[in-house]
C-alpha cells in the first residue's frame, strides 16, 4: 500500500459525513446552514427556538433517517459486494448472485399481495432473502463442501426461481393497485422511510457489516484460492459461511426497506480498489465510506432533479453502467 493509498483511506471517512451534513439543505422544504445549525445545536444546549415546528419535523422526522438509511444502505451493499469479490475471486460478482434480492422482491411482492402494510412487507422481504440464500447455500453443499462453482451456479438456480414466483406475483396482481406498488418498490426508493424503518433496520445491518470487518483480513487468503487458504490454517467452509450470512444480513435488511437498488455493490468495491488497492482490510472500510458517499448523492440527485421523485434503481443503472464501462477501459480488467 502507497503513501498515497495510506491517505486516501485515513481521508475517506471525512467524505460520507461532509455529504451528509450538505444532503440536509436538498429537499422541497429549503433550510439555511445557519437554521440547521442551530436546530441541530438546540439538541445539545439550551436555544430558544424562533422557528417554527415544521423545520424540526423536517429535519429529524424526514431528512436524518432518509440520510442515515441511504448511508447505511449504501456501505452495506458495497462491503457486502467487496467481501463477495473477494471470496468468489470474481470482480463481476454482486451481492445478490446468492439470490437474495430475487428471494426479497418476491417476499415484498407477497407482502403487498397480503396486506400491503409496510411491517408485513419489510418482514416478508427479509425473510425470502434470507431463505433465498440458505436454499443456494444448501444446494451448493457437495462433500461437505462448498465448492464457488456451485455456489454460483445454485445461486442462478435460486435467483431464477424466485424472479419467476415475482413474474407470478405481479401478474396475478390487480392492476389498479397492488401492481404498481410492487413495480414501485422493486424500482427502489427512500422516500418512504421513517424512523421507525431505521431502527428496526438498522441493527441487523450493522451487525452484519460489523461481521465482515472482524473477518477482512482473512477475506485476502480466501480470494487466493481454497487450497492456498487452508494450507495457511483458514477453516474456509466456516469462512465462507461467515461471509455469506453476514453479507445476506446485511442486503437481505437493505432491500427490504428500500427495494432493490442494483450497480451499488458491483461498482463502488472497483472504485475502493483503484484508491486504495486489493487489501481486504483496507477495502472493505473503504467500500463502506464510498458506498454510504454514493448512495448518498444519488439520493440528492433523486429528490432534486425533476418534480416527482426518480426512483434510485434507475439512477444507480444509468450512473453506475456507464461508469464500470468507463472503469473497465481504464483499467483493461486488471482489478488485482
């Protein structure tokens, strides 16, 4: 790791937080840097406050959980796609080649179909990733073994399954009602997010990223190979399934609560990798900051562009395709 490298990953961490505090100002409700300033102050001293109510509603009721969330989401998905390039040895390999995002949008879908409530539904998405997951985990057992091939190849099989049974879902759905809301949701949005959403999210996701940053180190044996990493004393069959439950924790909350929003845990490992290089222990933090920076700013970008809100599945697509294109020329494939 260069002198350069070294400053970059010390200097990440700034840039999620300064994207944070300037997110505050984006919005239809438009708030000063000095009113937030003393808003925000006013929690910590005593202020008489001289604003009115609708600016605290607007500020700790709408915008901070929306930019926790797109924060949270954010570093999940790219650690979560960071610690599967890493173990699948593979630089195409995103969080839901397991099938988890398949698994959690029909699990919305039959949510919706049932209630529509949005408990019911976040439920329902977590619990069909989750099961997504363990059903291509189960599969792929050969010998007690799991070799990456048929993880991968399970995980299409899964994946398949599950995106049929939404095909079903949608089109059994009545078309005046629930068919749009399960077509909005899978577009992804955090528009809807409360705080009652980050603290019911919040904790699995942090335990699972929490997880993969205790195991990061050992992420760099695994992507050599299993044989080089068991000659090294890694137990790789308990590795890997400490990597694939904490990283199906982790996407399997973020969908659930915000849809499926795809390129984020693809791209952002690419880009921690041309800052700060191949190293697992420095990656994985770095994928998080910029994952959490990303997020962030297409979130801004959503709320602001145009009158009615865009979806952010469909700007990560269009900023995130064109970008790995990019990266891809740049870089002529050499991501090690």
């Amino acid at each position: 790791m260069t002198k350069k490298q070294k400053t970059i990953a010390i200097l990440l961490p700034i840039l999620p937080l300064t994207i944070a505090l300037l997110s505050f100002f984006f919005g239809r409700y438009p708030i000063s840097p000095m009113l937030l300033i003393r808003v925000l102050a006013s929690r910590v001293v005593h202020i008489t406050p001289d604003w009115p109510s609708t600016v605290e509603t607007v500020i700790f009721n709408i915008r901070l959980p929306r930019i926790l969330m797109a924060m949270g989401v954010g570093a999940g998905l790219a650690i979560s796609g960071a610690a599967f390039q890493g173990m699948f040895q593979n630089p195409l390999v995103s969080p839901d080649i397991l099938g988890v995002t398949a698994g959690a949008g029909f699990g919305a879908a039959l949510g919706i179909l049932i209630s529509g409530n949005s408990i019911t539904i976040q439920v329902f998405a977590l619990g069909f990733g989750i099961l997504a997951v363990a059903l291509s985990y189960t599969i792929s057992r050969v010998y007690k073994t799991t070799p990456t091939l048929m993880l991968v190849l399970s995980g299409i099989v899964i994946g398949a399954i599950f995106s049929a049974l939404l095909s079903l879902a949608k089109y059994v759905a009545d078309p005046n009602q629930k068919l749009p809301a399960i077509v909005f949701w899978l577009m992804g949005s955090l528009a809807a997010i409360s705080k009652r959403d980050f603290i019911t999210t919040a904790p699995p996701m942090l335990l699972g990223m929490v997880g993969l940053l205790a195991v990061r180190w050992r992420i760099n044996l695994l992507s050599m190979g299993d044989e080089v990493a068991q000659s090294l004393g890694v137990r790789t069959e308990r590795l890997k399934a400490i990597v694939i439950i904490c990283s199906t924790v982790v996407t399997a909350s973020a969908v659930s609560v915000c849809g499926i929003i795809g390129w984020v845990g693809l791209v952002i490992p690419h880009v921690g990798r041309m800052l700060v290089g191949p190293d697992h222990k420095v990656l994985l933090p770095a994928s998080m900051a910029l994952g959490a920076t990303y997020l962030l700013v297409i979130d801004n970008l959503a709320r602001t562009i145009t009158s009615a809100e865009i979806p952010l599945g469909i700007l990560t697509a269009i900023v995130g395709a064109p970008f790995f294109a990019f990266m891809l020329r740049k870089t002529q494939g050499g991501w090690r």
